[in-house]
C-alpha cells in the first residue's frame, strides 16, 4: 500500500542520510511524504514530519549531496509541511522552522536582503521551543541553524558565538551526528576564524567523546571532525599529523577515497600541500585527478583549496579557470577564497587588481571577526608594495603580516612571509637583518622538511 511504501522509503532516507548519501535521502524522504499523502491525507502531523525531514537535507546537509535541488522544489515541500501542522508547539514545528532558518545557508547564491537577523531569530525561537518540549537534540539542531545564518555570509564570529551554546546540551543528546555535528561546527568556525590550536581542541574533544559513545564513521560525525583537524593542524604545521589525519580519512572512506564528500574535501587539498612542499608530487598528481572534476560541480569548500594548492604547483591558468567566477555558496568561505585570490594576484603579478581584492579582505575580516585574513591582506600588499619599489612601506607591512602569522600559530605561512620580509630589507639596505630573517625561515622549513621552499630560503642566503 501507499502507507507501506511511505515507511519503507522513510527507512531507505535515513539508511542514505547516514551514509552521506543526501542526493538519495531527499529524493526518497521526498517521495516518502508523497505516499503518506496519497495514503493518509488526514495524518497532518505526519506529513508534516515528513516533508520537514525531506527539508533538512538540503538545508542543513548541503554537504552531503552532489546535486542541490532548487530552492523552489525544496520550498514547495517547506510549504506543504507547514500546510499540515498541528497547533502549538511540536517537533514538526521545530524540524520546519529550524528548516525556514537554515535557508541562507542551504541557498546562499538567493539574496536575502535585510532579512538576515530575521532567520537567526527563527532559529533561535526554534531552539527554545525545542527545550520547552524537553527535546535537546532538536535545540541542538536549531541553534546549528541560527549560526548557519552568519556562516552563509562567512561571518564566522557571530555563528560560532551561537555554536558554542550547543555544547551544554550535549550530555543529554544519545543523537551521536547531532553530537559529533556540535564539535565539527566548532572546529569549522574556529579555523575559518583562524584560531587553529581551538579548532584542533573542539575536533580532539569530539572524536574522543563520539568514540567513547561507541560511535563509527558515519554515526558520529568523526569524519567531518577529521577534516577540520587535518586542516587546522597543516596550518599550525604539525604537518606529520594532518597527514595522519588524511590517511585515517581515506581509510574510513574506503572505496570513496577518490570521490569524497564536500565537507572533507579540504582535507584532501590540506594533506596535498604537504606533500607538494615536500617534493611529493606523485600523490598530488593523483589527487588532482579526481579533485578538480569535483571542483566543477560548484563545491565552495573544495574550491578555496584546490586554488591554492594550484597555485603553489605553479598551475595558475588552472587555478583562474576554477576561481573565476566563485563557486555556488562561495559566501560561505568568503576568507578561504579571498586568502587564495591573494596568492593568486600575487603570483600572476597583477598588482593593479590588488587595491580591489584588499578592500574586500579587509571588510571580510572585520564583518567575520577573522584573524587570519589579515595577515594575508597585509602580506599582499607588503608584497605589491615591494614589486611598486616602496620598500619601507613593504618591509612595515611584511613584518605585521609576520607578526599575525606568529601569534595565531601558522608556522609555515610566517616562515614564507618572512622571506618576503627579507627581500624589503635587503633593498632598505638591511642584509643583517635580511639573514635573521631568512635563516629563521629555513629552520622552520627543514622541522617542516619543506623541500621546495627551503631552496628558496636557501637561495636567498646566496644572495647575502
């Protein structure tokens, strides 16, 4: 019957969302809410129930598709779901209105206008009634929405405020996703933000609470955890642990290894830095084969990274071809696209664009609370300043840039700007401190054993 068939693609949609299949979870939540129509047009609240679970993929697990259905498919089950609803408060009400409030981040290419602190409250309101209900894991979901609304903008400092108010409601959550999500958030917006020791700490702490719970890959969210770990610890240059962290990842992924989902993708970009500074070129060559057809399918995290990692292998028409235009969602890593844009310019050597890129990297960083985006803004125009002739101004902008990259602990990042920083003071007439400043750099590039940049630590020591 139409009521058997509605329960056996319900069972189908949670077995596809727990495997990272959304594209399969919204097609058969969808046709899941169809058949309880057909069959029991007078069940609202489990219409209701339904079509807000249909929601939820695309909304809160963009992630986990390939394919994102159109806003006005996705909004036409919103609206039905909300047509059927029971007075007062209830989980079906909860489930479609943290839905409603995850659509900036679900369709970030729609503009919003000035309705942002508009969705953040439904989320929020969302939360509270969740709690009024005694239900922490829907508070928990609801509250993931509000922050998605600055997220969807790359405003990572307002959405990780309202992430964190997820974390004392995660002793009374058996939902391990929903748990494992929590920390993943965090290690997300705290790397985004630039703080990378904190982001390593959320995903530490979340891998070791879901494994203690009993939870797997896919129930508890680690490989999600992973990603942002790997990420945050090639930024800090723990470099021989990010690559543990990617081989830990291909390994759960298994035969996907060459086809991961969106939100670890980073990961795979992160661990092929490593590896091309180490003069590994064979594994990038690889990863390259299946990355940059993924990066055609608008994926805005993966994009960011691949960029860079183009870049670095000197690959820059490429790395153009995948920047230019942003990708769907770009808005949602804003600072990760405006950093590679940067190294971009500066390799392309298009100086006369740099005024342009810098005014967005700056109202980026102050709008996102970024600590990171600074220092690559600064080393961009140390770097344009230095190509103009201006060495003092350089040499002033170089070393904060430095400074930054010190503070938040990005090792290899300070030991490339300070060979910049050498440069402007060699042409201020400094070779002394020109030394200091190369010789430092060298000796974080042979703890890293950066090969390829090591050369030009070295090559730069001739020259003194």
């Amino acid at each position: 019957s139409e009521l058997e068939r509605s329960l056996a693609l319900e069972a189908l949609a949670e077995t596809f969302l727990t495997d990272y299949r959304g594209d399969l979870a919204w097609r058969c939540f969808r046709e899941s809410a169809d058949a309880r129509l057909a069959a029991t047009p007078e069940d609202g609240k489990a219409i209701a129930y339904l079509c807000a679970r249909a929601v939820d993929v695309p909304t809160r697990w963009p992630g986990s598709m390939r394919n994102v259905p159109a806003e006005s498919v996705v909004r036409a089950y919103l609206e039905r779901g909300v047509a059927h609803l029971p007075d007062g408060d209830s989980e079906e009400r909860v489930r479609l209105r943290t839905a409603q409030a995850l659509w900036p981040f679900g369709f970030a290419t729609q503009e919003i206008g000035d309705e942002y602190e508009e969705f953040e409250r439904i989320g929020l309101e969302a939360a509270e009634e969740a709690m009024r209900l005694g239900r922490p894991t829907l508070a928990s979901g609801a509250l993931d929405a509000a922050s998605g609304v600055s997220g969807s903008r790359g405003l990572y400092g307002r959405g990780l405020e309202i992430t964190l108010r997820r974390f004392p409601l995660i002793p009374h959550i058996s939902d391990l996703l929903e748990v494992g999500d929590a920390y993943a958030a965090a290690a997300w917006g705290s790397c985004e933000i630039g703080r990378y020791d904190q982001a390593v700490r959320y995903a530490s702490e979340g891998i070791e609470i879901v494994h203690a719970r009993g939870g797997t890959l896919f129930a508890g969210g680690i490989l999600h955890m992973l990603a942002w770990r790997c990420v945050a610890r090639y930024r800090l240059g723990a470099w021989d642990e990010a690559v543990g962290d990617f081989d830990e990842i291909r390994g759960l992924l298994d035969e996907r290894r060459e086809d991961p989902p969106y939100f670890c993708s980073n990961a795979f970009c992160a661990a092929g830095m490593v590896f091309e500074s180490r003069g590994e070129g064979l594994p990038v060559d690889e990863m390259l084969g299946y990355l940059v057809p993924l990066a055609g399918r608008e994926s805005a995290r993966l994009v960011p990274w691949l960029g860079r990692l183009l870049v670095e292998r000197g690959e820059l028409t490429k790395a153009r071809r995948i920047l230019d235009p942003p990708p769907y969602q770009w808005r949602v890593h804003a600072g990760s696209l405006l950093e590679t844009l940067a190294e971009l310019l500066a390799a392309e050597g298009r100086w006369d664009e740099v005024p342009g890129l810098l005014e967005r990297m700056r109202a980026q960083a102050v709008g996102g609370q970024l600590v990171a985006l600074p220092a690559f803004a600064d080393r961009l125009e140390g770097r344009a300043a230095l190509a103009a002739g201006d060495a003092p101004r350089a040499a002033d902008l170089l070393r904060n840039a430095s400074a930054t990259f010190a503070e938040i602990g990005a090792v290899w990042e300070r030991a490339r700007t300070d060979l910049f920083v050498a440069d402007a003071s060699l042409a201020l007439g400094d070779p002394h401190a020109a030394r200091a400043r190369v010789e430092a750099a060298g000796e974080a590039f042979e703890r890293l054993r950066a090969v390829k940049d090591l050369l030009a630590a070295r090559e730069r020591s001739s020259k003194n």
